[in-house]
C-alpha cells in the first residue's frame, strides 16, 4: 500500500476577498478534500491560504478558490510551493 504524498501549497487572493465570509467558506471546503492549514486576511486586503494534502486535493481547492464564497469576487489568484502547516486541520486565523 502506498501511501500518497503530501503537498503544501500557498494561495494569495486578490480582489473582494474579506467580508464575504470567505475564510469560513475556504475552510468547509478544505476539511471537505481533507486538507490542513489555514486562511487569513493580509493587511492589504488580500487572502492568503496554506493548505497541505495530496495533489488532487490542493488542486480541487486551486479550482474552488477561483470562485470563493458566493459573495465573494476573486481576481486574482497566485499559488506558489510552500512547507506545510504546523497546525492540526483547517484554521480561521
């Protein structure tokens, strides 16, 4: 039995992104694919989101996060590699 690798993956959303409930709405659909890490507002307005997990889930994510929350408007979104998260599940920071 192999056991799948983990990725992490860190997102930076840009345009309406605070406010519409977007860091919980990130977080039902993280813990949906089975990833951990976390979502915070930036100072400057934009998202960021840590998420580590197999491959196929940060990627699930990548297509969800375009979207976001209903009342949310992203646009922009820059994915980069990054360490994995130290933290246990999906957090709100």
């Amino acid at each position: 039995h192999r056991h799948q690798a983990v990725s992490a993956a860190r997102f930076l959303l840009e345009g309406r992104v605070q406010g519409v409930f977007f860091r919980a709405a990130t977080r039902a659909e993280a813990q949906r694919l089975g990833l951990v890490g976390y979502a915070q507002n930036l100072p400057d307005g934009r998202v960021e989101v840590l998420a580590a997990g197999s491959d196929a889930a940060l990627d699930a994510l990548q297509r969800w996060l375009r979207h976001g929350s209903p009342l949310a408007r992203v646009d922009r979104l820059q994915r980069s590699a990054a360490d994995g998260p130290s933290a246990d599940g999906f957090q709100v920071l």
